[in-house]
C-alpha cells in the first residue's frame, strides 16, 4: 500500500501544515534578513562588505549540504532529516540573536543554511509523497506558497520587526515557532512516511570536490561586484578553484563505485526539462526581478524598508494565491499545458509590464504592475515541480534537492548579473545624458545660475554654485538610475526566453516522438503481415 493512500484527509492537510510551517520560516530568513543589515553593522563592529557575509554564508551553506541530504534520507530517513534540519535551524536563530560579533553570527548563520537544506528537500519529498497522484500539482502548489510566499514578506516582516522591537527579533520570532514545530513534527509525523532505509555509502571524495566547487563559486558571485570581478586576483583564484574542483569532482563521479548524484536521473526526460526551465527561468531571470524591485523602491523612490514592503504586498498576495491555483490547474489539463501559458505570461509581464517602471510612475500604478508579475511567479513553481517529479518514483528525494541546489546556484548568478548589469547601465545612462548637456552648456549654465541664485537666499554665492552644480548631477544620476532599472527589468527576460526554449524542446520531442513510435509500430505490423 502506497503512503498517501494510508494517510487520509484530516491528517494530511495537518501533516502539509507542520511541513509547510518548518520551510516558510526557512525560505522567509533568505530575504528577511536583508533588511536588517544596516542595522547590524555597529553591534556587530564590521562594514558593509563584512556584513555582507551574513547573506553569502546562509546560501554557501543550504547549498552544500543540500548534496548530504540523499545519502541521509537513504541511511535514516526523511522524518528524522526534517527534524533535524527543525532543530538547526531553531538553534541557529537563537544563536543569532545571542550573536556579538561578525564572527559568532556568520557561524550561527552557517547553522540555519544547514537546517535550511535538511528542511526544504525532506519537506518537499514529504509532501509529494502523502498526496495521491491526481492531487499532487495542488501538492506543490501549497508546497510553492511558502517558497515564493514568503521571499516576498521578507522586507514587511523584517521592516515592522526591526522598527518597532529590535534586529535580533528577526531572528528570535523564529524559535517559539520552531520549537512548537519540533514538536508537532516528532508527535505527529508517522513513521509510515518512511521509505525504506538503505546501508549507504557516502561519497567523501566527491562530497568534498563540489562543496569546494560550491563554496568557490557562491562566493565569487557574491564578491564579484564589490571586488571588481575579473580585475581581481582573489576573483581569479576562486574562479579557478571552483573550475578544477567541479572537473575533479566529474572525475571522482566517473570512477567511483558508489557516486554521490545518480546523473541517470537526467535521462528523464519531464525531469530535465523541469531542471532547465528552473534554472534559466527562476534562477537567471526571476532572482534578477526579486532583487531589482526592492532596489527599485528603495534606491530610486526613496522609499524605507518597511513602505517598500507594504507597496510589494500586494504582489506577495499574488503570488500566494495563484500557486494554489496553478497547483489545482496543474492536476486538471496537465503541469505541462500551465508551464506554457505561465511562461508566456511571464514573458508578456518581463518585456511589456515591468521595463516601464520609472521614476515618474505613480506609486499605485507600480503595484499593479507588480501584481501581474506577481501572478506569474505564482503560476510558475506548482507545475515545474510537479513535471520534475511526476516520474522519479525513488529519485524523489534526490531530484529535489537537485531543484533546490539549482535554486541556489542559479538565484547566485541571477543576482550577480542583475548587480552587474544595474551598475554598467547607470554609467552609461549617466555618460550619455552628460554628453547630451555638454552639448548645449548656454541651457546648463542658465539652469544653474538660476538655481544658484534661489540658493543664495539660505547660503554664501560660492557654495550655491556648487550645491547647484550638485543638484545637477544628482538629477542626471537619478534619471541615469531611472533608465538603468528600465534596462534590467528587460534584460532579465532574455534569460526566460533562452528557459522557454526546454518547454519547446520538450513539445516537439513528445509530438514526433509519438509520431516516431506510431510509424514505427506501423511497419512493423505490416512486415509481420507480410
């Protein structure tokens, strides 16, 4: 008997509840802790680029030891996995509360990524499982609200927490949940959700090549910006460490008896459609937008973190709702019909919708637009889950944390190209405007001379020539910022075309596949007739 036929209604809604509440506070502390770093950087006696390990550790750390998570499923189950993902990442929270230096927090940080990666491969495997077949697009669309929910209530929660009682709330409202979750998980959680245990073999050698490789890379594209990529020989060095370790850990795969990844799983085809898709869809092109919009509000319409929350709530209320209905959808005409009509929203919202965000676009009329994209990004994890996972039968676990490692990997590089990106394009806008108003300095001078004289009713002529001076390069800057979020918001949708491509790939191998076998089955028949 299977599990989800042994888990009836009333249970499995608690079950996904308990599942569900572990990897929302998990996926929230992603985002959530963002907002709080300026505020961190005195207690914690470090700058801005020190601080900025407290987000690069999390994500070095759910990745690496998202690989663990097969080979400890297989040994000692999923249940007790979660559980102890719950209890690491209650721990850490705690831990980084309690924290008093840069030290002391990146560590405890390091501890919530690994509870991070036990929480949400076990969780998803989970909940996938305990639902039937025909129910389990609704399965990851549940699954789906937490992981693309609560990114987006990231900067409320983390506004309202840090203004009205504290930073080291953020991490603290964390371990009253968490512990009340440890609970209901060990008191609840069936012991039939098990699969059956397995005498692995861990793989050290391969293990330690890709953390290497992961660590390597995660960290050039974290620091890349900041330390000028390729210009810098500590850029370099991790490049290339990243680059021999990745081909020493493919050889250690080849060679070894007992490989860390079963790549046979790439040979499905739902599965390595699902996986490309993710990567260039969510990872390179959705990450740029999660990270532009903030930057959006808060650097171009001088918005604080907690407004600017408020202005992507509606957009997170989207998301929420439509991945339930997209997980419904999912499970009646099909994943594979939703991912088609969520791509080309996405597209029409990336290239129509979000390049006309500026500085002059109204407040609420930038909520709307937002809510459209919103829609789509809702639309878009219920079915690319469900097609991944649809046919891995005991390669469950291990595509999931494949999807999420993705996740990781792919949001990195998003991030870093949208960084990239947002700070060449402001140059050049800036450059471009400027070589513009050299052209016609009479205007220039008139403009400043007139701005100085307003000037001079509150300071000395020299310096109201200088502050009018310097309201003109902050207007350029803000009109050259305005132009660049343009740019990127449509840049970024490149990237969801290169993604689209898979699901095309994917149509046409299942059209004339088909085609292929009946043709085939044909003569055959017509041979034996003969």
């Amino acid at each position: 008997m299977e599990v989800y036929e042994r888990i009836k209604g009333a249970e499995r809604a608690f079950l996904t509840g308990i599942l569900i509440c572990g990897v929302f506070m998990a996926v929230l502390d992603t985002t959530i802790v963002e907002v709080i770093l300026p505020k961190i950087m005195a207690p914690l006696s470090t700058d801005i680029y020190g601080i900025q390990w407290v987000v690069t550790i999390y994500m070095i750390s759910a990745a690496t030891f998202l690989l663990l998570v097969e080979t400890l499923t297989k040994k000692f189950g999923v249940r007790k996995v979660f559980l102890t993902g719950l209890i690491l990442f209650t721990g850490g929270s705690f831990l980084c509360g309690q924290a008093e230096n840069l030290s002391e927090m990146i560590t405890f940080r390091a501890f919530q990524g690994c509870g991070e990666a036990f929480l949400v491969a076990t969780a998803e495997t989970m909940i996938f499982t305990i639902y039937p077949p025909e129910k389990r697009g609704l399965a990851m669309g549940i699954y789906a609200l937490a992981v693309s929910f609560s990114p987006a209530l990231g900067p409320t929660i983390g506004g309202y927490l840090t203004e009205h009682l504290g930073w080291r709330y953020v991490f603290y409202i964390n371990v009253p949940i968490g512990i009340m979750d440890i609970i209901a998980s060990y008191a609840f959680i069936p012991p039939e959700i098990e699969e059956k245990k397995e005498d692995a073999r861990f793989n050290w050698t391969s293990f330690f090549f890709i953390s290497v490789a992961t660590v390597s890379l995660l960290t050039l594209l974290s620091k890349g910006q900041q330390k000028g990529w390729f210009q810098s020989m500590f850029i370099v060095k991790l490049f290339f460490i990243s680059s021999i370790s990745f081909l020493l850990y493919f050889i250690s795969e080849i060679i070894s008896k007992d490989p860390l990844i079963d790549f046979s799983i790439f040979r499905i085809r739902e599965f390595r459609t699902a996986i490309g898709v993710y990567f260039f869809i969510l990872g390179l092109s959705m990450y740029q937008v999660f990270y532009l919009l903030p930057q959006y509000y808060e650097r171009l319409r001088f918005l604080g973190t907690f407004k600017t929350g408020l202005y992507l709530m509606p957009m997170a209320l989207c998301i929420g709702l439509f991945s339930v209905v997209s997980g419904i959808m999912s499970d009646r005409i099909g994943p594979e019909r939703v991912l088609i009509l969520t791509v080309i929203l996405y597209l029409l919202s990336v290239f129509f919708v979000l390049p006309h965000l500026n500085y002059y676009t109204p407040k609420r009329k930038s909520v709307f637009m937002t809510m459209t994209w919103g829609i789509s990004i809702g639309m878009f994890f219920a079915p690319v889950t469900t097609l991944a996972l649809k046919k891995l039968g005991d390669k469950t676990n291990l595509g999931v944390s494949l999807m999420h490692y993705i996740r990781f990997i792919g949001g990195s590089f998003g991030t870093a190209i949208a960084t990239n990106k947002l700070q060449k394009s402001i140059a050049f806008h800036y450059d471009e405007i400027a070589g513009l108003q050299s052209q016609d300095l009479y205007w220039i001078e008139k403009y400043i001379n007139e701005w100085s004289l307003y000037a001079q009713k509150y300071f000395f002529p020299e310096l109201a020539i200088k502050k009018s001076k310097a309201l003109l390069g902050s207007v350029t800057n803000l009109k050259s910022m305005s132009y660049a979020f343009q740019d990127t918001f449509f840049s970024s949708g490149i990237y969801a075309i290169l993604g689209s491509m898979f699901l095309v790939i994917f149509f046409l191998e299942e059209k004339y596949g088909k085609a292929f076998k009946k043709g085939k089955g044909k003569a055959s028949a017509e041979k034996r007739d003969t």
